[in-house]
C-alpha cells in the first residue's frame, strides 16, 4: 500500500468508527422477576384482599377475587412493571408494578392500592394469611409458626418505614415483640407499649397502644400519630427476601417495614 492509499484510508476509518459510535442503543428493558426459562408463583396481600400472582417470562398472571387476569410486561424506569387492557379493551386496564416485593395494584378506574408480597419459599410464611396449615410444607407447620414466633421475639425492630412515608432521619421508631405478648418500643417522640397477639401470620393489637406525654417538633409528632395509626390497623406479618419484617394493615394496605440492627 501506498502513502497515497494510507491518507485514503485514514478519513474512511474514522467516518466508520463515528457512524458506530452515533448508532442508537437499544432501550433497557425490566428486569422480570421470573428466573429464566422458570415460574414463580406467590401471593400479595393488600390490606385484607389476597391476590395469587403467577408471573412466566414476560405474562404475569393475576387471581382476584377467583377471576383471572393476564398481563405483560412493559418497560420500567425501576421494578417489574405490568399492563393489561391500556388499549381500551373490555374490562378496563390494569397495571401491577412491583418493586422489591411492594405493589402498586391499579384495576379500572378504582384508586391505586399499595400490596404486600408474602414470602412464599419459607413454610411458614406459605400459609400467610389463610390460616391453612395444609398448605405448609409436610406436617411442620406447629414447628414453623414457633421459629416465626421465635423470629418475631427475638429482638428489636428499627423501623425504616411508615405506609410509605420514610422517616425523619433523625428519629427512632422501635417495635420489642416480647414472649409474654408485650410490645413497646419508640414511636418518635415517646415511648409506647401494648399488647399482641400473632400466629400464622396473622398479628392484632389487642388493646389500644398507651403512650407516654413528652410534646416534640410538630413533624416528629405527626410521624408518631402516623405510626401508632398504622400499628394500631395491623392484621398480618411477614418477612420479605432481604429479612425485613413487614406489618401490613387492613384497611388500605398501609405497611411498616423494620429491620434488625
């Protein structure tokens, strides 16, 4: 080759290599939360309502009320999303939009409803919800609820969220499920105390939360009223994939979420 040939060469190659670097990417798509080639089935409960989701590659199935409703997956910015019926097709549309085991559950025109996965891999946590041991796996179901019981006792829970809100940083909200059926802890500005009672998933309060009467900053106050509405409201718990305890209430599915620390 030529010097002449080489100086042809030169402005050829860099006109490739920035049409290249110009061409369009592709658009990032959902990451589903089925395994590939798998299906995974498990149940969300908004406040009192159970819905089976059976999600399969890019379909997630939905069991509402014993009727069926199949979706598919759209892109994202964050989570698994899925529609259904956006077209305007009979029925109205329907969006299920999961983010790390909390969904947002639109059906129709209805409002938005805030859902709770139960962690369907543990036995216990199986029957979460249905008060049917036969749903558990082999006849451990007795030994299940004691190690969930024992899991729920075994030390305080920092909560990290309240139906959804956060927290104010420099707050601490605590939940001490004690043996005795004894619960207290740090509402946010004062201390509380109450009793429970829980098994198979299911948690009540029993008899009002009594607090003591410190006044703090108003912002501290309403995350305390939030707090002790919510726990007040509680019907089940949970665990989720991360260990996180989730307590989830009756009326709109309002969740406080709490780690070990």
């Amino acid at each position: 080759m030529t010097l002449l040939d080489n100086a042809r060469a030169v402005p050829f190659a860099a006109a490739l290599l920035a049409g290249c670097a110009g061409a369009p990417s592709e658009p990032s798509q959902p990451t589903a939360p089925t395994p590939a080639g798998g299906t995974i089935e498990t149940v969300y409960f908004c406040g009192d309502e159970r819905i089976d989701a059976r999600f399969e590659g890019e379909e997630l199935e939905l069991t509402i009320d014993g009727k069926r409703h199949t979706l598919r997956q759209v892109p994202a910015a964050s989570g698994a999303r899925y529609e259904a019926g956006t077209d305007g097709a009979a029925g109205g549309s329907m969006l299920f939009w999961d983010k790390g085991g909390r969904a947002t559950v639109e059906i129709g025109g209805a409002p938005s409803r805030v859902c709770t996965s139960v962690d369907t891999s543990r036995p216990f946590l199986a029957t979460n919800g249905t008060g049917d041991e036969s749903r558990s796996h082999g006849s451990d179901a007795a030994g299940d609820a004691t190690a969930a019981h024992r899991r729920l006792t075994g030390g305080p829970w920092v909560v990290e969220d309240i139906a959804g809100m956060g927290m104010i940083d420099y707050a601490r909200v605590t939940l001490d499920f004690g043996e005795d059926g004894r619960l207290s802890g740090d509402a946010s500005c004062n201390r509380y105390t109450t009793r429970y009672t829980a098994g198979q998933g299911r948690l009540e309060i029993e008899d009002g939360i009594a607090l003591t009467r410190r006044l703090c900053p108003e912002a501290l106050m309403n995350q305390e009223s939030l707090f002790v509405d919510t726990l007040g409201e509680a019907r089940r718990f949970s665990f989720d994939s991360t260990d996180a305890l989730l307590i989830t209430g009756a009326a709109d599915g309002a969740t406080i979420l709490a780690r070990r620390r």
